[in-house]
C-alpha cells in the first residue's frame, strides 16, 4: 500500500482496493539508516475496506475503540 519517510499515522477508511495490490502493509522506508524514528510505533487503521480480489489478513479492520468511523 506505499512506505513512508517520517513518523506517521494512517487512517483508511471506507476504501475499494485495486487488483494490483501486494500483500504487504505499509511499511517505514529505512530499515537500516534510520532518518526519522518512529517514536510514536506504527499506526496504519483500516476500517470497512473492500476488495473484490484480496482478503488479507493485516487489511481487517483494526481501529482503536476511540475512534467513530463516518
């Protein structure tokens, strides 16, 4: 679903997956050269996604009780 450069947060919500898609989460660009730490952990939330070709795993949805999906 893409990388990212600097400590970051990502809500997907109510989204229609494409039929190229890989079975990887989103991932933090460096693995070895750390640039940008991610002192807050990684947070990717997925909630109601749908994809006519894919079900996996790490897409299901996982948003914190806090949070009120629209």
């Amino acid at each position: 679903m893409g990388r990212f450069h600097h400590d970051s947060q990502f809500f997907l919500k109510n989204c229609t997956l494409g039929d190229s898609i890989l079975n990887q989460p989103i991932t933090y660009a460096y693995r070895n050269d750390v640039k940008d730490e991610c002192v807050n952990g990684f947070r990717f939330y997925h909630h109601n996604l749908k994809s006519e070709h894919y079900n996996y795993g790490w897409l299901r949805d996982n948003l914190p009780a806090d949070v009120k999906p629209e």
